[in-house]
C-alpha cells in the first residue's frame, strides 16, 4: 500500500498546488453554503399550495427589495424634459 502513496505522491500531487486546493474547497463551501441559506429564505415558497401568489398582494404591500420612493402615488403624468 506505501508503494501506492508514495506512487499518487510523487506523481498526482504537487506541494505547489496546496494553497489552489485550499482555495477552491474555501470558495466550494462558502458558494454551498450561499445557496442554502438563499434556498431557506423566507421569501422562497417550495410548495404548491398557492398557484398565483400575486393575487394575494395587497394594495398596500411592498414587494421590492429596495424602494426609492416610499409614498405610493396613484396619480401619475408624463413630464416633458
């Protein structure tokens, strides 16, 4: 079995791409664990049960990330510039 190792050592693994492992495993687990904890949001729905969910927004309700303008206004005009 040493004559294997030694074999797989000399041959397959080089002292020079330890840190590229490293780095690679590094950014691996880190993207998995990204992508699990956006999978486990709460804004991510994995069932069925509501087929049209923009049915159920209110009028009210903000469904954007990020919004500029808080106040939401019904009356709207086209400007010039």
């Amino acid at each position: 079995m040493s004559n294997f190792r030694k074999s797989f050592m000399k041959h397959w693994f080089a002292v020079e791409a330890i840190p590229i492992y490293a780095v690679v495993g590094v950014v691996l687990a880190g993207g998995t664990w990204y992508l699990t904890r956006l999978a486990r949001g709460p804004t991510v729905v994995w069932t069925k049960e509501n087929p049209t969910p923009w049915n159920d927004i209110q009028p009210n309700e903000n469904t954007k990330l990020l919004t500029v303008n808080q106040h939401f206004e019904k009356s709207w005009e086209r400007r010039k510039l």
